[in-house]
C-alpha cells in the first residue's frame, strides 16, 4: 500500500515570522492525521524554525531546492548536507525551476543523485507545456524526464514523482481527474516496463497544478494518484487543512 501524501510548496512566499504563523494556525489539526504524509516546503531560511515547531509530532519537512556539490565555493547555493540536518524532502526540478533558471535535464539528474546520496527524499517534478501539450506530445516529454541514466537507482530509494503539466500550474486551470489518471497510470506503466511492476506498484505519484480544496477530491479519488503537490493553497492553513482531511477520508476508504 501506497502511503498518501500532500506536500505543499510554499514557493517565495513568507518572511520566517510569517511562516511560523502559518505552521502555528496548521499545526494542531495537521498533526491528528496519521493516514497521510504531510509535508511542508517552506523557503529555505524558515527551515529551522519551522523545524523546531514541529519537532515530536507528524508533519514532515521539506525544501525547495538544493545544489547538487556538497560544500564550497557556491557562493548562495545550499547543499545536500545542510539540508539533511533539516529536512527529510526535497523538491526537485520544478517546473519553476527549469523555466526561469535555466535547470536542464543534466542539473536535475545530479541534484537528484545529490540529495538521494545524503538520505534526502527527492520530490521529482514532471510535466509537459501548454504547447507540447497541444502538440500531443506529452508522453515522450514525459518519457525523456524520466530517463535519466541514473533513473534506475531512484526508484529504489523512495523517490516521489509529482506529475505537474505547466499549464495547470498556478492558473486556476487544473487537469481533470481523469487526465491526471491516465497520464499518471502511463507514468507507472512507463516505471513498470523499465524496472519492474513492484518498482512500479510502490513508487508514489503525486498530481500538482491548481490543486485547491474544492478540487482535491477528483484527483485523490482516482487509483493511480497517490496524493498531491500544492502550491498557493498550502498557505491558506484552513484551506491546506481542509486537503489533507478529505485526502485522509477518501484514502481510508479505498
Ligand atoms: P499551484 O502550484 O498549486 O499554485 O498551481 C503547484 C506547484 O507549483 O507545485
């Protein structure tokens, strides 16, 4: 059995005092809910405060991103091994990410590596543009980020994928459920074809993109996706609460 999970991705939102707020209002119902992982991503300089927080109960922590070296002359950069101490995830290569900082397939693979080489849980995002999209090209966009030459060792280190398609990120415009099912389901039969059906059966695949509240539902519903990667709804503590609750109830159930 697949454990759910709800990551919610802060992005550069929250001053440290601010996210302590926020942790603070999500914290005591968050906490009570233990079908669920549920992770929190704030911005690198909340991580240890947010740590303290939530030190002794359920919520998990993650990161953003993180440079593949693990010390020296990187002027800004965070390394593995300053997340580890912090952190038991991390995001990588965001769609974000790959846009506005140019990270190609290279970089992702090695900070993937990076963080699986200090025990850091990657969060491996994926997804087609609106124009390959309409070009019917999204399998083979999919196929090529998940063909790393490394790919092999990933799935056996409890790497996450989260299937974001950029059109749906934050537009308002999520994929239905039903997509989300199908391009999910093609990513687990990708999995299963090049490393085995148990490979494929545990690997966890999260859906993001315009995820909020009132649409949670279609997508935790759906057999092959295993949870959710939230952005501007995880820093509405009721509304993120609200996700994880009926992620919770409808996982039970299934
Ligand atoms: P969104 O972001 O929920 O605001 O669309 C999702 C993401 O970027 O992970």
């Amino acid at each position: 059995m697949r454990v759910p999970m709800i990551a919610g991705n802060w992005k550069m939102n929250t001053t440290v005092s601010e996210a302590i707020d926020l942790v603070k209002e999500m914290l005591p119902g968050l906490d009570q809910i233990d079908n669920v992982d549920k992770v929190i991503c704030p911005p690198f300089i909340s991580l240890a405060a947010v740590k303290a927080l939530i030190k002794g109960g359920t919520i998990k922590l993650g990161a953003q991103n993180l440079y593949f070296e693990e010390k020296g002359a990187y002027t800004g950069e965070i390394s593995p091994l300053m997340l580890a101490e912090l952190c038991e995830f991390v995001i990588v290569g965001h769609s974000e990410r790959r846009h506005y900082f140019n990270e190609t397939e290279d970089i992702v693979d090695k900070k993937v590596q990076a963080a699986l080489k200090v025990g850091l849980k990657p969060i491996l995002c994926i997804g087609e543009s609106l124009e390959e999209n309409e070009a019917g090209k999204t399998k083979q966009v999919l196929i090529k980020q998940l063909s790393s030459p490394s790919a092999r060792i990933y799935y056996f280190s409890g790497l996450i994928l989260a299937y974001e398609p950029i059109w749906a990120i934050g537009t308002g415009k999520a994929a239905t459920g039903k997509q989300a099912n199908e391009t999910i389901g093609f990513i687990r039969q990708h999995i299963a074809r090049q490393y085995g059906k148990r490979i494929a059966r545990e690997v966890r695949i999260l859906y993001g993109g315009s995820v909020t509240a009132d649409n949670i539902a279609e997508f935790v519903n759906q057999p092959e996706i295993d949870g959710a990667l939230v952005g501007g709804a995880s820093l509405k503590a009721s509304e993120f609460l609200s996700i994880v609750r009926q992620t919770s109830e409808i996982k039970r159930r299934r």
